[in-house]
C-alpha cells in the first residue's frame, strides 16, 4: 500500500514537473479532483468494486509552440488541427477554441461475490485489476468539446489491488478478506488510446432565466488498446440553481476528467450552486482486459464480454466557489456472458482549484 502511493506520487509529480518546463506565461491554477467509486455504497461487494483517482487538470495556451510533444499529438487526435470532415463535425464553426490538459493517476479493481473460493464461481466476475497513469488534452469550444487522452498501465500484481482491498476491508469496512487474488487477470502492460466527444443540447438554453436551470449534452467516444476497445454513445442531463460551466463526470471513466465545457462563466454567476443529474449510455465492446484477458497471454478464469452494454448513472451535486462534490449511483446491464448479478455502485467526486 505504502509503495503503491509513493509511487503514484512521485509519478505524478514527476510529469507535472515536467509540463511546468513547457510554460513560458504565469502558471494557471489546478483544477484537482478526487474520484471514488465503490458497491459498498450501494451495499453490495462484488463485480466493479473498487475505483480511484486523483487527477490535475489545467487551462493551456492556444499556442500549440508552447506545447510539449505528447500535448501537440494529443490535440491533433482532438481535431482542433484539421478540416477534414469529421473534424469539422466535431467543431462547426470553430471561433476561439480553449485548451485543457490533465494527468492522472487511477486503480480500477474486479472481484467476484463469494470472498472465500479460491477461484470464481460461475456466473461470478473473475479477479481483475489495473493501474496507470492518464495523459489528457481537451480542445473546447462554444457549443462542442473533445478530448483525446492516452492511458499507460498494468494489469496483475503490480497494479497491487489486492493490497489496496486488503488494506480497505481491514482498515476501513471490516470487510472479509478476499482469498481469490492468485486467480487475477495476469500482469500486462496496456497502452490504450481514448477518443470522447461532448456537444451541448442547445434547445436547453431556453432554461437560462428560468429559477430551475436545464442543461445537457450528448455525448459519443472510442477507445483502442489492449486494456479496452469499444464505442459509446450517450447522453447526460443537469437541472439545478446557477449550474456551473465546469462540469466533471460524476464516477471514474478513463479518458474523462478535463473539465470546462463549452461557455465561459460569466463574472456575476453566483459563487453556490446545487444541481441534480442523470446521464445514459450506451457500449458496443469488443474487448475488456478484466473480462476476456491479456492479449499475449494465456488466463483461464477468462470470460466472454458482452457485446452490448447499457449504463445509468444518477446523482446530486453542489459547488461553493471553486469547491464541489457529487454523489452519485450507477446502474449496468451485465457485461459478461452468464453474469448472475448486474453490476451497481456508488460514486464520490471532489474537485477544488489551487495554484502550486
């Protein structure tokens, strides 16, 4: 556990470091959240039980010679650099387009129900974990926002989830402890690539004046590489007072943690805000490291993913000045072939500011 945070730690701190050298104006304050998902919340122990992260997100400068080699790749992949087509669909109308970049470091973590076989059941998701550090970079713009983000990781034990749930359930839930890590997902280095595209729901905008707010957007993505491939599609709703620009989602999704979109705030928006949410989506998967396995090696507790996977998410949130928090349940169809029981849990966001 003690080597697990040391080592995220410097990591992170090693790569902010590193952009730090590639900034020539004042430095902009760090939007910093914290993200925790976990079924205990819902009060169950099983399938996706366990995720976190910490992650730094910052405006950069339009001035892509100010960007590192990673930042000007990743904002090619985000279309701001191109007139083709489809990058015209993603940016109609370009105007001014803001740049954010972001890092992050995440665990995600796979158990089965019964905490005292020593290999799954059947019907029950096999042991999984997964580790790595998120490279992000978001081009926004009036109405749309896109983000290319690549993720580096491991799967096995040097993702180290069973110590992290060992730690938990002794330390913190008095949880049994779980005797089937030796069954987990062999250890594999991932490389993956994440594509997300946000565009607002204009009509919504009539909401402006009115003393309840509405706002939303639809959203669609892909990612590539050995720890998941898939397309999604979706669509996520907000209703509340004084609704925030800078809008995080609610639970821990690779590829997902920049966070203005669209407009700017205005200078009168009121420093409160409190809001409800709900959001659907929709997978078309064709591979999940925690289910199917390693691509280059051999996993006998695999199981074969479903193609098709829905999702929905509902919460609350509020924000004073630059602090906000979100609670939030998320409900899915089962994702693997002979699943006994639908995947549930509970999500935790923080997000604060802070100059550093």
């Amino acid at each position: 556990m003690l080597r697990l945070l040391l080592f995220g730690t410097f990591a992170i701190m090693l790569v902010i470091g590193s952009l730090y050298a590639n900034e020539s104006a004042a430095p902009q304050p760090w939007q910093i959240s914290v993200q925790w998902d976990n079924d205990l919340l819902t009060g169950t122990d099983e399938g996706y039980t366990n995720g976190a992260r910490i992650a730094f997100a910052r405006a950069l400068s339009a001035d892509s010679s100010q960007h590192n080699q990673l930042q000007n790749i990743l904002r090619r992949l985000t279309g701001a650099e191109s007139d083709s087509a489809l990058d015209a669909l993603r940016f109609p109308g370009l105007g001014a387009l803001r740049f954010q970049y972001g890092i992050g470091l995440s665990q995600l973590m796979f158990t089965p129900q019964d905490p005292d076989a020593p290999t799954p059941l059947p019907g029950e998701r096999p042991y999984a974990a997964w580790s790595g550090l998120e490279f992000s970079l978001q081009a926004s713009a009036q109405n749309s926002a896109s983000t290319a983000t690549l993720s580096i990781g491991t799967t096995g034990k040097l993702s180290y989830g069973q110590d992290m749930q060992d730690w938990i359930h002794k330390n913190v839930s008095d949880s049994p402890i779980f005797q089937g890590w030796d069954s987990q997902a062999p250890g594999e280095l991932t490389l993956n690539l994440h594509l997300d595209h946000k565009r607002r729901i204009r009509f919504l905008d009539t909401t402006d004046r009115w003393p309840i707010q509405v706002d939303g957007f639809a959203e669609w993505g892909a990612a590539i590489g050995n720890l998941r491939t898939d397309l999604y599609a979706g669509t996520h709703l907000r209703a509340g007072r004084n609704l925030p620009d800078n809008h995080l989602t609610p639970r821990v999704q690779l590829g997902s943690f920049t966070e203005t979109l669209f407009r700017h705030e205005t200078a009168n928006i009121s420093a409160f805000s409190f809001y409800g949410f709900a959001g659907v989506r929709g997978y078309g998967v064709l591979h999940d490291i925690t289910l199917d396995g390693p691509l280059f090696r051999d996993w006998d507790e695999s199981v074969d993913a479903e193609p098709w996977v829905g999702e929905l998410s509902f919460g609350l949130a509020s924000r004073y000045d630059s602090l906000e928090i979100s609670l939030s349940h998320t409900i899915r169809t089962d994702e693997f072939d002979g699943q006994r029981n639908r995947s549930r849990y509970g999500s935790v966001l923080f997000r604060f500011s802070r100059k550093f």
